[in-house]
C-alpha cells in the first residue's frame, strides 16, 4: 500500500521509534515568537540547557507589537517586557531574531515562506497553532505549547503520536470574486471545528491546485479552525517557482537535489487516507461566519440561520448562545448586517496578493462613512512592496488606515481592538467571543468581501458594489 | 512535574461546547513571562457575569472541571493550562478535547479525561443536585467514580506512566541524544540553516 504525503514527511523525520512510545520526530524549522516562548527559555535557565540548533531557529516580534509609532518604545509596559525578554533571550542563546523596525520583521507565519525557509518535506513548528500555514508548501507544520517550545530548543526534537489521515478533495473552478478564504470557510462549516481533530488534512483536487502559493497558505492557515494540528498540498511548480531565488532557498547543485527529493513528496496513487471528504468549488460562492466559532458560517447571499434548524443539540445551544452575542436575529439577510470596522490583515490573509485584491476592489472608491478600515501587511516587506506598487495610497486616499506588520486586530494583543459591542468584517481566522478585543463581534471574510465591505458598510461582496 | 496518581474533588458543571483558549484565558492575560499568576485572567469575559458557574459559591472550592464538547480549540497557548492549573483545577472532563489543548494539559500534569457525552450529561446531574459530592479520579485503574457509579476512561500507557512517574518529557529524549546525532549526520545538506542570515 502506498503512502500519504503526511505519512511520506513523517516517516522522513522518525529519530527514534519503540513500540508503546510515541515516535521522537526530528524538527527542521523552530520559529518563535515574544508570547509563547518567555517560559521555555526560564526553563532551558533551570535546567542548565542550551538551544541545540540555533541555526534551525528564527525568532519574530508580532503578536504585541504595536503598529502604530513603532519608532517609539511601545507604551504598553507589559508588552515592552515581553518583547524585551524575547530580545534577551535570543542574545544569550544565540537565535536569530527579526526585531520591530527590522526590515525582516512580521509575523511569523507570513515571515518564514518569504525568506524562503518553508521548504517542502519539513517538519516545522512554532508556539502558535496557526503553524499550519506552513503547510501549503508539502511541509508537516503545526502549532506547540510552551513546554513543546522548550523541549525543541533543547533537543530539536518533540515526542508525538502519528496522526491520521484526511483527504480533503476540491474539484472544480472558482468563480470570479470567490477565493480560497471561501474554500477554507466552506470546509469549516461542512465538517465543523471538531471534524480534523486527530487528522492531519491533505487538500487536493484541481480546484487546489490551480492556488497561488499565497492562497493555498490560507487554507492551510486555517486548518486549526477545523480542529486539525496539521494541513498540507502535494508541492508542485507553483510551489517551488515561489521558493526559487528567495534568501534561502537551496542553491546550485543543492538546487537539484532539493527538486528531485521535493518530487517524490506527493501522495501515492494507491495510498488510503482514513477519511475523505468532497467538496465542489462550481457551487462555492463567498462564504462568511455569523457566530462565535469558525464553523458557524454560510454564504453570504443567505440569512442568519434559526438555532431550530440545527439538529444535534450541542450545536443548536451553541446557535443560541453565538446570536445573542452577536446580536443578531434569525432570519436577518447576511448583507443587512451593518459593520463598523474592516480588518484587512493576519496570518491569514496578509500577504501581498491579499492587500492587491483588496486595492484593486477600493480603488478610486470611499470607505463608508459610518465604517472604519484598517489594512495591517503580515510583515515590513509586505508593507514595502505594496507601497512600491502604490497599494498604501490607494487605502489611503479611499479613507483607510494604512498600518505596519503584526498580528494587530486578529487577537487584540495591542491596541488594535474592538470595543465593546463593535462589529468586525476581519480577514483573520477566528471569530471567537472577545477576540478582537472584549466584546467585539467577528465575522470572518475574505479580502475581497473586506473590500466591498468596507464601501457599501454592510457585509458584500464585490458583486453588490 | 509533579506525580498523578489519583484525585478527590469537587466537581463544577461547564455546561457549554467548544470552550475555546480565547475564553479560557483571553489574548490580553497572556503577556506575563511566568508560568504562575494565571488565575486572574480564567475565563475573565465569563466570570463578569455573575451568575456564570465559578461565581456560584457552592462551586467555590471544586477542582473537578466538567466541560461541553470540543473543549480548548483554538489558540495553541499553554497559558490556558496554567490557568486552570493556577485557579486550582487537578483535572478537566469532557467528551473531546482539541489536540493542543490536550497534548499541552498532559504534559503540564493537569488530567484531561475523556468520557461519553452521555456520562458527562449524567455527570453535569449529579454536580448540580450534589456539589458537595466527591468525585474520584484514578489514574492506576483509570477510572472516574462518584456516588454509585464508577467508569472507565481511555489514556495511553506512555501519558499514564510518564503522569504517574511524574517525568517531564525533555529529560526522557535526553537520554537518546545519540539517536538524535545519528538522525542530523544523514539530514540533506539542501535543508535551510537560519543562520548565517542570508539576503
């Protein structure tokens, strides 16, 4: 019997393996980051430990760094400690970090692919569950806990039980104005955010592999928000165009033998996923969530669905509870929901390709006066380029708030954030009670409904405008 | 890590599905670079609210936490173990845990039990007619008994006894630092280095 891509990468990294014991797999890519790091590196002080492999670890500043002012101190003094104990802790252990104001700086997620460090057949993590971007590559990337952090900074190794396997088929073509955030929505919703849970998913299919790298790394972004640790695409020529000439992608000879081995990293045609699941990208159309948790969402032609249309009991008092929230009425058209601020940013969906979309849709237009947007690039050279093409007056002369990289609005961990009762159309990932600030209410979209969001000042598509 | 054998406790009913890390310990808690103090900041959206569960007096001294399905998705942060752990939870019940949220719990010694949704309903009863009542949770026969009833719950040998021994995994791949040499003398010369940093 053949084997899945997952199990192929797998196999690749298996230190060691004794029956009754998890598999210690051997990690490629450390990324860390200031929040989820501080008390891993306490621990390697405790214990007289050392980072074993600096050189296969990189560090960012995102998920409190303001982005606003970011030639100043940042004022928050908690996060000012935070920030500086990662600085710290990379200077006594010798790990390569991208400060704020460094050109290299953003989020981790966005920073990794574009120095050409994700690569094919790696395995990648980072204390952040959103590692699963990675995966867009043909890497097994996931998200850790602090503990995991320590325990690969000390040996660049983690203990795990192998995960199964789901095959994620999308057949089809997308229709103008429908992109892969949509696809990822329509997943989400379909089999809910405990369906991958113990699964790494594969997405395949033609509808798939049509993706630019940029797309194809949102949907494995959000692979988390289905319950799953890991998701990944068979590479391909997209794949390894992206790569080609980046800062550290694999030179000459080390070219070829990087190609030839990134070839072989494909599912096989007579492997057996344990589930399969179809989706037909003909019938997608721009999805958007109406409740608290990423699998509560449905097209935006429709209306917020009634609690009693759920069957399973679970799901119908978490309806209940997700409306009162957000304040909605069952029955109400998606579209007449009125949003007071657009969030065109994250790990998610802020790339360059993001911020393009969304120009050209606001291009010459006006944001809605009663509507506030904010465009934050996923890293300083996404916030360069754009600006090299001109997409930071475009924002800035429709009325939006052209930003500098981080994590921003997507969890609130600077002064980006909701206020109580304020309403978000976010291109971010989660949707979650509070999450962009306490008592904020979430819809998840994509860049191009953020766009004509952000001019009509309800929830649209570019269709409406 | 301390050692799990077994705990008696009171048990407090959460009766809500897909209780994500958001909820559990919001964004703007997580800025400390302790592992203690994380009390403050357990399900603070919630606790505004006073007649969310751990605002209720007879559930004051529980350290049982019985929770809806699809517990600790979202966010990988281990915070939101710490502050269980710092609030005083030894053990969280429910019918399925997100994958992070659960490797995390295991390796921070606080005991993630898995049992039917029909038993937790059962389990969500007896807390509320009882919240005195002890609930008993043994990691030897594996097994979670109150009043009369006593059921058995599913945990690999390898968590069971690296819980009960008290051993923190980092110590446990130490010893087989050799395999991981052997591991990196074949690895591809094309793998990415991060340093020296190139441009």
């Amino acid at each position: 019997m053949g084997k899945t891509l997952a199990e192929k990468v797998w196999e690749d990294h298996v230190v060691r393996r004794t029956a009754g014991e998890p598999d210690l797999l051997y990690i490629d890519l450390h990324l860390i980051h200031e929040v989820t790091s501080p008390q891993a590196f306490d621990g390697l002080r405790l214990t007289n430990r050392k980072v074993r492999r600096p050189d296969l670890t990189l560090a960012t500043e995102d998920h409190n760094v303001p982005t606003l002012d970011i030639d100043k101190p940042i004022a928050d003094p908690v996060s000012r400690l935070q920030v500086d104990t990662l600085r710290k802790n990379c200077q006594e252990f010798g790990v390569r970090i991208h400060s704020l104001g460094d050109v290299e700086q953003g989020i981790v997620h966005v920073v990794g692919p574009q120095l050409g460090l994700t690569q094919p057949g790696m395995t990648i993590v980072c204390g952040d569950s959103h590692t699963s971007t990675h995966g867009a590559f043909g890497a097994l990337a996931f998200g850790i806990g602090t503990s995991e952090v320590e325990h690969v900074l000390a040996t660049q190794t983690l203990p795990l039980a192998k995960p199964k396997t789901m095959a994620i088929n999308v057949e089809g073509t997308l229709k103008p104005g429908v992109t892969s955030k949509d696809i990822i929505l329509a997943i989400i919703a379909k089999i809910s955010t405990g369906g991958g849970q113990g699964y790494v998913l594969e997405y395949r299919g033609s509808a798939i592999r049509a993706l630019s790298m940029e797309a194809r790394m949102t949907i494995c972004n959000m692979s988390i928000e289905a319950g799953a640790r890991a998701g990944l695409i068979a590479p391909d020529a997209t794949t390894f165009e992206y790569i080609k000439g980046r800062p550290h992608a694999p030179q000459g000879a080390d070219w070829d033998a990087a190609i030839n081995y990134w070839q072989t990293l494909k599912s096989d045609d007579d492997a057996v996923f344990d589930k399969e699941i179809n989706l037909n990208a003909d019938e997608l159309s721009p999805f958007v969530t109406w409740g608290t948790n990423p699998g509560q969402g449905i097209p935006l032609n429709e209306v917020v669905p009634s609690p009693e249309s759920f069957q399973d009991i679970e799901e119908r008092t978490a309806a209940e509870r997700a409306l009162v929230y957000m304040d909605l009425a069952a029955g109400t058209p998606m579209k007449n929901i009125k949003i007071d601020t657009v969030f065109l940013g994250s790990c998610t969906n802020g790339r360059i390709e993001d911020l393009r979309a969304a120009a050209a849709i606001i291009k010459g237009k006006k944001v809605a006066s009663n509507t506030r947007m904010m465009v934050v690039p996923g890293s300083a050279r996404v916030r360069l380029q754009a600006e090299s093409e001109g997409l930071d007056k475009v924002f800035l002369d429709a009325g939006a708030e052209w930003r500098s990289a981080g994590c921003s609005m997507c969890l609130g961990m600077n002064p980006d954030q909701l206020k109580p009762g304020e309403r978000s159309a976010s291109t971010s990932n989660r949707n979650f009670e509070g999450r962009q600030g306490k008592g904020g209410r979430t819809h998840l979209v994509s860049p191009l409904v953020a766009a004509a969001t952000a001019i009509r000042g309800t929830l649209s598509s570019p269709a409406d405008l | 890590m301390e050692k799990f054998t077994s705990h008696s406790g009171t048990g407090i009913p959460l009766r809500r599905s897909n209780v994500d890390t958001d909820q559990i310990i919001p964004a703007v808690y997580l800025k400390r670079v302790t592992r203690s103090g994380f009390e403050d900041g357990l399900f603070a959206a919630w606790r505004n609210d006073p007649d969310f569960v751990l605002n209720q007096p007879q559930y004051k001294s529980a350290t049982v936490l019985v929770a809806g399905v699809d517990f600790g998705t979202g966010s990988s942060r281990e915070h939101a173990v710490w502050a269980l752990q710092n609030y005083g939870f030894k053990v969280v019940i429910s019918s399925r845990f997100a994958d992070i949220f659960r490797g995390n719990s295991l390796k921070g010694g606080l005991l993630t039990v898995i049992l039917p949704q029909s038993e937790i309903e059962k389990l969500w009863v007896a807390i509320e007619n009882n919240p005195a009542m002890t609930i008993a949770v043994d990691l030897e026969s594996k097994t979670v008994a109150y009043e009369n009833e006593r059921i058995s719950f599913d945990l690999d040998d390898y968590t069971r006894w690296r819980l009960m021994e008290g051993l923190d995994d980092i110590g446990l791949t130490m010893r087989n630092l050799g395999d991981v040499e052997k591991f990196e003398e074949k690895r591809a010369n094309f793998k990415p280095k991060t340093l020296p940093v190139l441009s």
